[in-house]
C-alpha cells in the first residue's frame, strides 16, 4: 500500500513538471518565385552582368523557427523565439538572422531581449500589401535610404531590448535599446553607436493607425564610419506615420516617412510616402496594389546639387489561397529611379527592390520585374 501511494505521488509530481514545461513550436514559411527582371535606361550605363533581362529563382524571406512559452503562474509566462532565415534556392543554411529573442510576459506588459525587428520596421511591414512584405514588391524599396547611401532603420536591431505596454483597448506601446556594444575608443577611429526607438499603434477592429520614432546615435571620429556619409559625430533619426482601414472586401492604406541624418559635413532629409489597397474579387483571391515615392533629398551637405534624387515604386499583384497555409503568387514591379539619384554627394548609390534587391542602381535606372511563386507555411 505504501508503495503504491509513493508511486502516485511520483506519478503527481512529474505531472505537475511536465505542466509547467515549455510548448514549443516549430514553424516557418517557404515562400519561392521564378522571376523575371529588367534592368535598363541607366545614363551611364548599367553592369553587363545579368542584363538589360535576367531570370533567377528567388527565395523570398523563407524561414525555420522555433517557439515555446511556459506558464509561470500568477499571470506571468517566460517565451522565447529562435528563427532563423532558409535560403534554399541557392543552397544557403541556416543563420540566426531573423528575430529571435527570449523575454517575460505578465499583467506589466512584455519585456524580450535578444535581436528583432523595431516599431519603424514593424510599421513598414504591417502597411505593405504583400505577403509576408517580401519579394520584388515590398514597400522597403524607397524607405529610409537617403537616395540610396545606406539603410538602417529597416533592419533588425541586434543586442537590443524592448518594453511593450499591455493591450489597453486596441492600444499599445514599445520603447526599445539597441545597446552600444561595438564601442571603440581608438584614437582617430573611435565609434560607439547605440539607438532608441519608440512606436504606439492602435489596432481595434477595421482601424490600425501607428507612429515610430528612431534615433541612431553613432559618435564617430572618422567619416567613413558615418552610415549615411556625412561625416563625424553623426546621428540619423527616422519618424514614420501611417494607418489602414478595412471595409467589406477591401482595405486602403497609406504611409509617410521622413529620414533625417546630419554629422560634421552637414545634414540630409528626406521624406517618402506611399498609398495601397486591396480587394479580395473572390473568397480565397485578392488583388493588391500600392505606389511610393521617394521625393529629392534635401540638406546642407556642401555645395552639392540634390535635385533629382528621389524614385518613383509602383506594384500590382494577385495573391490566390490554395489553403490555410498555401497560396499562389503574381507580383509585377516597376521602380523608376530619378536623373541624379547615385550623385548625392559622391555616396548614393540609387534604389533598388527591396528583399527582392537586383543588385543593380543608379542614375536613371529602371527596373521591372514579374514574380510567380508560391508561399507556404507551415
């Protein structure tokens, strides 16, 4: 009899463990097109490689993740989320690239550290009208470039921590670090780079209205070591506006965005702005479009002329569902970049596609493309 009982004690206890332990989940997404570019127009001429027409098959933000909570009682539950980028079309591995992080969740709101993206980012991706806001036709394309110097606020913060606020009716808010890890105090060569970034969303129903807020401090004794070019002791911000409403079959969206960097040598601005929509013609088809322009860059860098520094990005596509998790994918994009768009002060390089990046830019250059895939998750 006493055995018996210890046994069912043993048995309770490894119960309650196990009903402590984490879920964990593994998912991703496979996401692949045959696509089609063309590149040409460019004043002085573009890269032989590739063109003026190339096709290539595309791995558009392909993914391996893994997730898992565990319920720590009294409201509170640990998580964490290990994904990594699969890029399959070339024969690429794994890499820790994506967002991953660990972090604590309860009645106080959310704290996780670790590498992922930020309010301006998740901003950005939330408004595109593509799938995943991957491929030839993501919105990232024009976004915070500075006529094509460098990009910072579109990628994902590595060494970072974030503090987002309870859901209070639709609303939150997110308050992240990036800490300064890569200081340097060498004489001449010296660098300590860190960054904030704010972000507060109302999402309820048809309604989601967002704002973010960057800034990239990055204290540098040499110029070369400025992101965007402008000499030392250089900091850049970036302040993202934009909203979406859903009505019936259709959505509307649009998305202002101003990128601002300034150092020794002067500043740079810019403002870009975009408008889409979709509209679902059956139960399981919708089709999608969205436009954005990239306007002149604007500033006090010397004497350099920056007019005609901007581009224009415009995309159509249909986007069918097979299934819960299959759907089949026609994008078409076109991205016009303006008469001077590599002459920003010796440091544009112009605009290309976003994820779906040609590797090719500069004055004048035009680029089109048609995407057809197919997207999976699972």
């Amino acid at each position: 009899m006493q055995k018996k009982l210890i046994a069912l004690a043993i048995a309770g206890l490894s119960g309650a463990a196990f009903a402590q332990s984490s879920n964990v989940t593994i998912y991703g997404v496979i996401d692949s097109t045959f696509d089609f570019i063309s590149v040409g127009d460019g004043q002085t001429g573009v890269p032989a490689k590739g063109t003026p027409n190339f096709n290539r098959v595309q791995s558009n933000g392909s993914r391996l993740g893994f997730k898992g909570t565990e319920n720590l009682g009294n409201g509170m539950s640990a998580f964490f989320q290990f994904e990594s980028n699969a890029k399959f079309d070339a024969g690429g591995g794994l890499d820790t690239g994506r967002d991953s992080f660990l972090g604590l969740k309860g009645n106080f709101g959310t704290v996780k550290m670790g590498n992922f993206s930020g309010p301006n980012r998740d901003l950005a991706g939330k408004l595109d009208v593509v799938i995943h806001s991957d491929g030839i036709g993501d919105n990232s394309a024009l976004l915070g470039k500075l006529g094509g110097r460098a990009k910072y606020f579109d990628d994902r913060y590595k060494n970072s921590i974030a503090y987002i606020t309870p859901n209070f009716s639709g609303f939150e808010g997110t308050l992240q670090y990036q800490a300064n890890e890569n200081k340097d105090e060498t004489p001449g060569a010296g660098i300590n780079i860190s960054l904030y970034e704010m972000g507060l969303k109302y999402d309820n129903g048809p309604i989601f209205v967002g704002v973010a807020y960057g800034k990239l401090n990055e204290n540098n004794d040499a110029p070369g070591l400025s992101t965007f070019k402008v000499g030392t002791d250089a900091d850049a911000t970036e302040i993202r506006v934009g909203g979406s409403y859903k009505f019936g079959d259709a959505s509307v969206r649009a998305l202002y965005a101003r990128t601002k960097s300034e150092g020794s040598d002067g500043e740079l601005k810019q403002n870009v702005w975009g408008v889409g929509g979709t509209y679902n013609v059956t139960a399981n088809g919708k089709v999608l479009a969205q436009y954005y322009r990239a306007a002149d860059v604007d500033g006090s860098l010397g004497a350099t002329d920056l007019s005609d520094t901007g581009a224009k990005f415009w995309v159509l596509g249909y986007e069918h569902s097979l299934s819960k998790r299959t759907t089949l994918i026609a994008h078409y994009a076109y991205l016009k970049n303006d008469s001077r768009t590599s002459t920003v002060a010796g440091a544009g390089k112009g605009y290309d596609f976003g994820d779906g990046a040609t590797g090719f830019t500069g004055n004048d250059v035009k680029l089109s493309g048609v995407s057809l895939g197919l997207n999976h998750n699972f």
